[in-house]
C-alpha cells in the first residue's frame, strides 16, 4: 500500500527532529514544520534522501564548514536560511 502524503510528512518530520545530535533536531525540527509541507514530491524524495545523511556533515554542511554535495546545494540552502541563531549568528 502507498503511503499518503500526510503519513509521509509525519515520518518525515519525524525524523527530522529524532537525529544524533541536539543541534540537528532543532535545524531539521524547525524545517520540517514550516517548508515541509509545502515541498513538492520530487523535493520530498531530496529531502529524505538528505535525512539518510550522517548528522556531522549534515552540520557542517549548514555551517559552511564542508563544501556541499550538487545534489543537496539548494536544499541545504534553504535549510541553512532558517537556522541562522542556530547554526550562525544572528
């Protein structure tokens, strides 16, 4: 059976905010309630395939301490937009 795009958006917040490091649950948290649900499904897909990630690049990535995959560039971005206080100071 196919999973809904409700169901999908829960499990995907989800694990957004059940990461490995404190800093990532606020990062993916934050995101994951206020972009995710408009995200198109091509987007949705990008977005997990990010979730299977390690946290430590994932943190850099945000932090500008690592250069960013192509692939995730614009996704990071735009997490990256919301997580100034976070990550970057104000």
């Amino acid at each position: 059976m196919a999973e809904d795009r409700e169901t999908r958006l829960r499990r995907l917040h989800m694990r957004s905010i059940r990461r490995g490091i404190k800093e990532m649950d606020l990062i993916l948290g934050r995101f994951a309630v206020t972009d995710l649900p408009g995200l198109p499904e091509a987007e949705l897909d990008l977005y997990e395939a990010l979730l299977a990630e390690n946290d430590h690049d994932l943190y850099a990535w945000i932090a500008g301490a690592a250069p960013v995959p192509d692939r995730y560039a614009a996704l990071i971005a735009r997490i990256g937009a919301g997580a100034v206080g976070v990550v970057r100071p104000a």
